[in-house]
C-alpha cells in the first residue's frame, strides 16, 4: 500500500481547473445513477468543542473508492492547531484492496469543498460581479475565494467574523496572496446587503444570516452546516429565494441549513447540483433571482479528489 504524507500531496494537488472539472463531473455522475454512497457516520466530541465524520462513495469507473474520516475540533486554533484533519483510505474498486493511505489532514477535504463552492456559484451566481461577501475567517474562507476566483472575476472581498484578530489576519493574507483588496464588514447584515456573491464558512449553531436582508440578483452558498444542529441561515431565508440547491437532497435536510426549515421547504422544492450540470435543471435564469446553494459534503467528492490525487501523484 502506497503512503502519501501532506507534504507530497500538496505539492501535486491545489485550486485548479483540472480539479473543479473533477468535482463538477462527480456531481454529474451522482446524479445519473450508480453511485453507492451511504449517509455519513457523524461522531461530536462536545467536551473539546469537536466532531468527526466518515464519508465515502463508490463511482462506477473509478479505479478506487476513498474511505474518509475529517475531523472538526474547533478550539485548537488556541493550542496552535488546525480547526480540521484528517485521512482518506482508497480501496481498489476491483479487489477492495487498500490501494494508497492518503495521510492529507484534511487538506483534500478542503479543497474539494471549495471547489465544490465554486461549481454552486457558477451554476448559480451573476455572470458579473465586483466583490464576494465572506462570512468567517477560516481555511474555508480563505479557500472558497480562491475557488471563486476559477468562475468569476472580482477585485474585493467583504469579510465579517467573530474576532477581529482572526478578520485582519485573513485581511493581510488575502490581500498578499491573491491581489485582492478586503474591506472589514461591521456585521453579517452588512456583507449581505453588500453583496451579489455571499459564502458562509462558519461553524456557527444559531442563524447568522435573516431573510430581510436579502435582496434581488443575491446569489449565497452556505457551506459551514454538515451536522445536526449547526446554522448559519435563518428557516424563513427559504421561502425567499427563487431557487434552492442541494448538493445531496437528502443530506441537506438531515445535516445541512435544511435541516431547520423542514416546515417550510419539502425535498421536491429543491434542486439537487448535478441535475442542473446535467442539463435537466435549469440554473439561475435572470439577474433577479435570489438563489441559495446548501452544501454538506458529499463522498463522491472525496473519492473524486482522493483520485484525482492519486492520477497527479502518478504522474
């Protein structure tokens, strides 16, 4: 069994379009059918603020299928740990042999999330924008711009979160990495109200963000809710938007924003990603609509990364 350390992995894999092709076929082809993928193991650790899930998929095709574990411990930034880790195991689709040791700590995971955030926004997003509004300081905050930045064309970003110490480091980083210019929102209602593109990467257990700041043309992809009881969205954000989109129909209203607005929203009132890349969807189809993407993570992500890496290491 091959072992890859973070090291080598990050070196070979990183925010590409080769990669965002990946992610984007993968919904294809959880969509058209033959896709094994369970409903993800959810383990909270609430006495050290942390939690683990296990994810995995099978995708008819693929030389292997990863067996992932990422784990959320959300007070480590004050030992001087990352939030997340984790590892992906991939199992030979022929034998069920394990092929390669993926020992990534969380770094795949991360990528394949913000890719998947960029595939939401460019299904669902104006064509044109100037700025993106970010919700939270974290790797995700960081990384969904980045991504973005494979879909649209922006100059700023708008950013709010809880600590200012955290919001002017993401300021200096953002600013020296990507040639961005980032404006330190006062609230969350501020990024809202001030944006066409808003992303939320938080944590959070309770609504950041209320339906009465929304506004026409307002496109937000609401990443941070993978458990239960996790919230960035108020439930009545729902019924105002025009569209809403799910990664995985069911996830959503087990673990995702849905998960609160049971009374509101029914599963046959959403649209799930790879129907609208499939073509048997349509995506947003006028500058007016108020479009929300709810997105839990999904196995056939990590299986589609966890090879994809492998094919680059290969190489």
């Amino acid at each position: 069994m091959d072992i890859f350390k973070e090291e080598e992995i990050r070196q070979n894999v990183n925010i590409s379009s080769e990669a965002f092709t990946h992610i984007e076929d993968a919904f294809r082809k959880l969509y058209s059918g033959g896709v094994s993928q369970p409903p993800v193991i959810h383990v909270n650790v609430p006495e050290h603020n942390g939690e683990a899930d296990i994810k995995t998929a099978y995708i008819p095709g693929f030389e292997t299928f990863a067996i992932k574990v990422s784990a959320g411990f959300f007070d480590n930034p004050k030992k001087g740990l990352p939030s997340l880790g984790g590892l992906m195991l991939a199992m030979d689709s022929e034998t069920g042999v394990p092929r390669a040791l993926l020992q990534d700590n969380g770094y795949l995971t991360d990528v394949r999330t913000a890719l998947a955030g960029a595939v939401a926004a460019d299904q669902l997003a104006l064509k044109e924008i100037s700025s993106v509004g970010v919700i939270g300081t974290g790797m995700q905050a960081r990384l969904q711009v980045e991504a973005l930045k494979l879909v649209r064309s922006f100059h700023e970003v708008h950013v709010w979160g809880r600590t200012a110490e955290n919001v002017k480091k993401y300021q200096k980083e953002m600013e020296e990495n990507h040639d961005l210019s980032v404006r330190l929102a006062e609230s969350a209602e501020e990024v809202v109200r001030g944006n066409d593109l808003v992303v939320t990467t938080t944590p959070s257990t309770e609504p950041l963000i209320q339906s009465d700041w929304l506004h026409a043309g307002l496109h937000i992809t609401a990443m941070g809710s993978d458990a239960e009881k996790k919230q960035e969205l108020s439930p009545d954000v729902f019924p105002k938007a025009d569209l809403v989109v799910g990664d995985l129909a069911s996830q959503v209203f087990s673990i995702g924003e849905l998960q609160h607005a049971k009374n509101t929203v029914k599963e046959d009132d959403i649209t799930e990603l790879g129907k609208i890349l499939s073509g048997d969807a349509p995506g947003r189809t006028h500058d007016e609509q108020i479009t929300i993407a709810d997105l839990t993570g999904t196995g056939i992500q990590d299986t589609a990364i966890a090879n994809y890496a492998l094919e680059r290491m290969k190489r």
